[in-house]
C-alpha cells in the first residue's frame, strides 16, 4: 500500500517542488524536490547550487522542510518597512527645514 504525502501548508509534494531545507550543519537553503519514494514516505532533496552529491532524503513530515516563501515574504517585509520608515523621516525633515 502507498502512502500519501501530508497537507502541508505551502509544500506541494511533487517532483520539481520549490521549498527550503536544512542540512545537516543546520543551514537553511532554497531546494527542491527531485524524486520521491511513496512506499518509504520521503522525498530526495536538491539543495540548488549544491552538487547532486549533497541531495538528502528527508521523511515528508520533517519539520526540516518548509515552504519557500515563508522566508522570501519575510525578507520582502523587512524591506518594505525599512523604505517607508526611512521616507517617512526623510519627508519629516523636509518638513522641517522649510519653515
């Protein structure tokens, strides 16, 4: 009997699969899906711009696995406020200065 992945939010379990994981020195990078094995419930992961030598298999309910965009969102969040705040001050010294 084949088991089936588990829902989990922003992880498609598919071959081709955008996600991070983490290696063994505990690093977390960009990787993606490059097999998976339903009888034992893992997926083979590439770690991109890694040789094929470093790939892993992972059990899909590692909590080693997440979604990409989890950290993508984040880092474009921090981005976001640090403009705004910094044009928010730059436009109150503005203000300042011509009256």
């Amino acid at each position: 009997m084949t088991k089936h992945p588990p829902n989990r939010r922003g992880i498609n379990f598919e071959v081709g699969a955008q996600l991070e994981a983490r290696d063994r020195l505990k690093n977390w990078y960009p990787a993606h899906i490059e097999e998976i094995d339903y009888e034992e419930g893992k997926v083979l992961i590439h770690f991109k711009r890694w040789n094929h030598r470093y790939d892993e298999w992972f059990c899909w309910d590692s909590p080693y696995l997440r979604p990409l965009e989890k950290i993508q969102l984040r880092k474009e969040g921090l981005h976001e406020e640090e403009g705004c705040s910094f044009y928010l001050e730059l436009n109150m010294q503005l203000e300042c200065w011509s009256c």
